[in-house]
C-alpha cells in the first residue's frame, strides 16, 4: 500500500487507516501469542513494524512494541543478538527521524 501510486494522492487517509488496522491487529496478534514458535514469527512482524517509523510515531506505541519484542526474545531465546541488535537499529531510526534521507 505505502508503494503504491496512489498513497500520496486521493486515496491516502484510506492506505493510512489500513496501514493502522493492520497494525493493531499484529500488535492484537504478538499481545496473545503464548506458544514460542508464535512468538518467534511475531517478532519478525513487530520488527518489521518498527521500521515502518512513518506509522508507530506515537510514543506509547514505540514502547508497546519495543515490550513486546524483549518479552518475545526472553520467552524465546531466539534469536538474542539479532534481536538486540535490531532494537539498537530501530531505536536510532526512532532517535534520527530524518536517517533514511539521501540513502
């Protein structure tokens, strides 16, 4: 949706309301995961939420998913310096809005 044409245009508010939904229901999704190869799959979809830094720009949500993705990576084991590493990397994109610029 975000690469999609039309996201800029006419139909943005109707992509961004999607976007949200979707979120939210992963979020709904990783909150009740109990079993670990649950959990393992949710953190790759709250990492991949995490990037999306354009629609978690409310900070109780940054922190909802950063919780998540911890409490995940303590449950699991899996994968630990990755995972470390991916909330050093998704806190300084948080930190340096403007760092995708001119990549």
């Amino acid at each position: 949706m975000v690469h999609s044409p039309s996201f800029n245009g006419t139909h943005r508010e109707y992509y961004l309301t999607q976007i949200e939904e979707a979120v939210s229901t992963i979020v709904g999704i990783a909150i009740s995961a109990e079993e670990g190869y649950h959990r393992i799959i949710s953190i790759g979809c709250l990492f991949s939420i995490a990037l999306m830094d354009y629609f978690t720009d409310d900070f109780s949500k940054r922190q909802l998913i950063l919780d998540l993705l911890l409490k995940h990576q303590r449950r699991t084991g899996w994968p630990a310096s990755s995972v470390v590493q991916g909330l050093q990397d998704i806190q300084a994109i948080w930190a340096n809005p403007n760092i995708w610029e001119g990549v």
